[in-house]
C-alpha cells in the first residue's frame, strides 16, 4: 500500500491553526486581557486560515508554503508572550558608528 506524500500546505495551515488556538487558550487560563485588536486578530486570522487556507494574499509578504506572512508570525509571538506573562523584548538596534578620536 503506497502513502501520498504529506501536503505542506494542509500541515502549515493546521500548524498555523493550532498555535492561534494555543495562544487564545493560554491567555484564556492565565486570565491576561487580550485587547480589542488582539481578539479580532486571532479570530480574523483563523478564518482565513479555514477558508482559504493561508492568511494572506500579497505573495511578496510571505514564504508560498507558509500560512502566516512574516508579521502576522511576529505578532502571534507577541500575544502568546502576552499570554505567557513575558515581558516585551527589547528592541534591537543597529550597530552604532564609534566617533574617530
């Protein structure tokens, strides 16, 4: 009996599904209000993660396989962080140029 090779598409997507209801649970548990814009967020991503099966559609924003462009993945680290009670992580700047003496 042979087995299809495993769609990409269809894990990246369930993968994408699993870590929004993880992030909406653990906020639920730890009893950390999520805002406004963060609950539409979620709730906005995973429809179109159910209906279309990626939650984006500009090409350019995002890997072709994946089903979070780059920043909807940043911002769903952000709330999951939120969600876990971990405090905001500094910004990274770029090198600064040292004056010459």
């Amino acid at each position: 009996m042979k087995r299809k090779p495993p769609d990409r598409k269809e894990a990246a997507k369930r993968a994408a599904l699993n870590a929004l209801k993880r992030a909406k649970r653990q906020a639920e548990r730890a009893g950390v209000k999520l805002s406004d814009w963060e609950g539409e967020f979620l709730g906005s991503v995973s429809d179109r993660l159910k209906q279309f099966g990626r939650a984006f559609g500009d090409p350019e924003k995002g890997a072709p396989g994946e089903a979070l462009s780059a920043m909807q993945h940043v911002k769903l680290k952000e709330i999951s962080a939120k969600a876990k009670g971990e405090k905001k992580p500094l910004q990274r700047r770029a090198f600064k140029r040292t004056p010459k003496a």
